[in-house]
C-alpha cells in the first residue's frame, strides 16, 4: 500500500463526514475550498496530539480518533463558535490499514456528530501523532474570549468533572473498546464538544474557555486575561461520580466549558453549575485559600 | 520555563507576523478569530513536517522554519489563492528558548513576506514536528484544481527546477547557517511560494499543481485527476545550474507550480516554460517513453 492508497483508506473511512452545506471542495486536491456564511467570522484552532503523551499510543484507533476530532473541536466551543471544518495531519511509523480505518471511523464518527466536515488532510512518516485544525462560523464580533470576566460576575460549569482525569489515574486505557466502555474510560474517550452549548452563551457570557488544563489552571487563564481573581466555593464544584476532587480541580481533559456571566444563564441543554464568584483581586481562591494547579506539557526549569 | 513561557517566546518572536488586515483576534485565546473578504471562499490546506523525515532535524531552526511555513504556503499558491493565515502545532522533545526563539523568527519572516499573519498555535511535548495549517482566500469559484486539464493544452512550469533535490543528495544541510546559503541549500532551504504567479494563473489555467513531489508524480496526479495524459519534451524542462534532470524528475521539494493552459500564460512575474502537451491518452510521456518516479512517504507494500 503506498501513500496515496493510504489517504484513500482514510477518504473511504470518512465517509459522509467530509461533506456540509458549505463545503465546495473536499479532500483530493492541493488545499478544501470552503464558503463562508454571510456575516460570519472565522473562528481557528490548532491542535496536535502525540501518541503517549496525549493519549495511549496501544488504544483502540477507533476511540483515539474520536476522542482527537473532539478535543480539538473543544477550542470552538470555548469562543461560542458552531461548526465550520476541520482537516487533519497525520503521521504514522507504518502503513497499517486496519489501525488507520479504526481512525478515520472513529473521527468520522465525531465529525459527523458534532456536523464539523474533515474537508482535508495530509499523511506521513514519522512518530504516531495527530495534527487537527478545527475552523468554526460566529456571527461577526460576538466570539466569545478569555478577557471579558468582570468582578461580580458568577463563575459557571457545564457537566460534571473529573472522569477523564480519574480515568488517567486508574489507567489501564490501551484495553478499552469502543462499545463497551465504563463511566471513567468513556468520560476520557467520549468528550463531548460544547458546540451547542457555547453558542448559546454568545450575548450572555462575559467570558468563555473550555477545561482540557483542570479547573484552576483554566480559570486561572480567565482571570489573568481579564484582570481579575475569582473566589471558588468548593462543595459547590460538580464532581463526577467515583471522582476525587483532586481530579477535578488539578486534572485535566474534561472539555466542558467554564464561563462568566452577570446573571444566570439560559437553558444550555446541558447541567450548568455556578461555583464561584470573579473579584478584583487577582488570583483564584478555593473557599479562601490561594489555589493552583493543573497540567502543563513543560515543568517549570 | 513552561509551556506558556515558551508560548509568549514563539509570539514575541513573530512580531508583526500576526497582524493582518482580517485578523480580528491573533494569538492567546482558545482560538484565533478572522474575518473572510466579501465574496471569497476560503482555502485550505495541512501539512505536517517531521524532523529527519521532512527536513533535517540539526539544521538552523531559523532556515527550518522559513522552510516549514513556505512549503505550506505552496498549497496555497497550487490553488490560485491569496494569503489568508497560517496556525502552527509544534511538539518539542524539551524547552529550548533559542531554538524556538529561531524557528519562530524563520517563520515570521515567511509569513512575512507572505502576507500569512500566523493567528494561532499550539506547544506539545513530543518528538519533534511541525504541522502547519494555512487557509487563503479565491473569488468564489475561481479556485484552481488539478482535474481540468484538457489534450491540446500546454504543460507549464515555472522557475527553475532540481536544486533542493540535489541539495538533498549532496547533504550536509545540518551545516547551512541563515545569510550564507550557497545555491543548492538556499534551493532547499528558501523555496518561495507562488502566491502571486498562482494568483496571476486564476482565469487562465486549465489545472495547477505545486512540485513537492516531482515534476514526473505531480503531473501524474493532474492526469489522472483530469482524465488526460502529458507528452513532455525533456530537453525543454528548466533544470537550474549544477543539477541534474534526475533530481527533476524524481526529485521532490522544488514548491514551483506546474499548470496546464490552452494558451500561452500572462506575465507571472516569474520565468515560465513550456515543457509539453495535453494528450487525451493517459499517463505521462518523457521523449515519447512512459516516465514515472517521485516521492512516496509509504513504498509499496
């Protein structure tokens, strides 16, 4: 099989997800042309994954794929953006069909649920590692950043926190299947982008970002860009069931989405929990003592 | 240093790479926002580069960057697109300030030149590679594919062709230091991305392609995707001085562009030169003999 065979492999696997309504061109030639619709800005992010230090290299391709498409699709969610494109760049050590079927099943799968069309990609040699581009449509000017939180404001959670992380921690991932996995394993292979989530928060949140660093860590970036600190009411932080909270606020990989907002918000279709309140004083702080934490791909030299 | 030190060192080294006329919200939040000319459709391509597989992993970070973002942009140009901007996922085995401080500033400098504000990245721990995701803007429907070449239509090339294939086959690339580039490193090294010629081609060409692959693969790709076949006149390629023919014929990484045109072209602004025909039998001919050959990341299984 050679490298051309290889992206038809892929292609074929996809299937309908790398059709939608705007969408002129798809995989096949030099670059994807897409339209863009009226009115709409573009909202842009990249993300790469490394095989054993983003997720288990010896997983099940089918899981690695879908759970690739939705942490990357998670940055869109976090400006309130919907769906637009994505394309993909992959490297892989050697030409292995079946494990790259799995793949594009698996991201196929995430494309076609969260309606976000792979119009391209690129395949190469070299250590295993995926490589997402996500681009999504928001009305002109109302994408949603890190820099809006104003003191007052409360500070809100989607969902219930911590699987992912606790997953990490019991380990054992490489033998979760597709189809049969347990609340831990699913909660770090079956993330949900926000999508719908986050563009309902257009117009009522003063901020926005998603969890993929842990709680504080997140936050933290929030209240850096905004010029403020926030005070963290810890019982009332939504731990996952089995879930110790140390995983919640230090952990990472939840990709729910945590924003500000002056008033409480409007339906998300989702569980929305406030925890906390943004202050002037910098800093974040869990029931009034200073609190850090989180994941970060460089120690501190 | 960490991860985010090390993000502000890669956004201070581009500088005013990011700024652009439709960039509405550059680097540091969860995603970069753009806004998209009236009237134009979006194009976009990923590639991913991996050291020691697509570039030498000791050379200059400053001379692989400026490589990293041109060859990228090459997509770009291979559609008749102008600059829109550019988003870079890098892994790095560990943190090191000057090496990135380098690559960013190679790659502000393509950008650049250019016109690519960079909006976006991405910083993972892993080994080493650069994936680059670029996005221009075309008139809607004036996109240039490789599927419309037609038999009676000139076969084109511009510039002059060969040098980062010989400069590959010579080696010692490691050695090559920014400002004093002999011609086969700065053939490997300093490929320049069509935009403008591409551009230029909107219109006018039948079908348009980049030369990464080589002239005899690349060619092979419009053909099938056309339905057609090419007669080539050997003596006719532009072989740049001190190369070769083999080096362009199989040869890889030349990023000029290769279009069909039923007549002769308009001033590109570049050399141009017509080395054979559109036949309706398919494959490509070199002297009358079936020629193949280029570049494959996956050989034949």
């Amino acid at each position: 099989m050679n490298e051309f065979e290889l992206i038809d492999e892929i292609v074929h696997a996809l299937g309908r997800a790398a059709a939608g309504t705007w969408v002129r061109l798809g995989p096949g030639d030099d670059s994807a042309v897409t339209a863009v619709p009226p009115g709409a800005e573009l909202v842009s992010s990249i993300d790469a994954l490394v095989a054993d230090v983003h997720f288990p290299g010896a997983a099940d391709p089918e899981l690695i794929g879908y759970r690739a498409m939705m942490v990357s699709a998670s940055d869109l969610a976090a400006m309130g953006a919907g769906p637009g494109f994505a394309l993909v760049a992959l490297s892989l050590e050697r030409d292995d069909a079946a494990w790259l079927r799995g793949l594009g099943r698996g991201m196929g799968e995430a494309c076609i649920e969260l309606g976000l069309p792979l119009v391209g990609g690129n395949l190469a040699r070299g250590p295993v590692t995926i490589a997402v581009s996500v681009h999504g449509f928001a009305p002109a000017g109302t994408a949603l950043r890190r820099s809006g939180a104003r003191p007052g404001d409360g500070v809100f959670v989607t969902g219930s926190l911590g699987l992912a992380a606790a997953a990490v921690a019991r380990g054992g991932l490489d033998a979760a299947r597709p189809g049969d996995l347990d609340p831990l394993a699913a909660g770090y292979f079956r993330p949900r982008a926000r999508l719908e989530a986050g563009q309902r928060l257009r117009g009522v949140a003063t901020s926005l970002i998603d969890l993929s660093d842990g709680l504080l860590q997140d936050l933290g970036h929030v209240c850096t860009a905004s010029g403020v600190g926030a005070e963290l009411v810890g019982a009332a932080i939504p731990v996952a069931d089995g879930v110790r909270r140390e995983h919640v606020l230090g952990g990472s990989d939840d990709y729910e989405l945590c924003f500000t907002a002056p008033a409480e918000p409007p339906a998300l279709g989702i569980p929305v929990t406030r925890i906390g309140t943004i202050v002037a004083e910098p800093g974040v702080r869990l029931d009034g003592a200073p609190a850090s934490g989180g994941y970060q791909h460089f120690g501190r030299g």
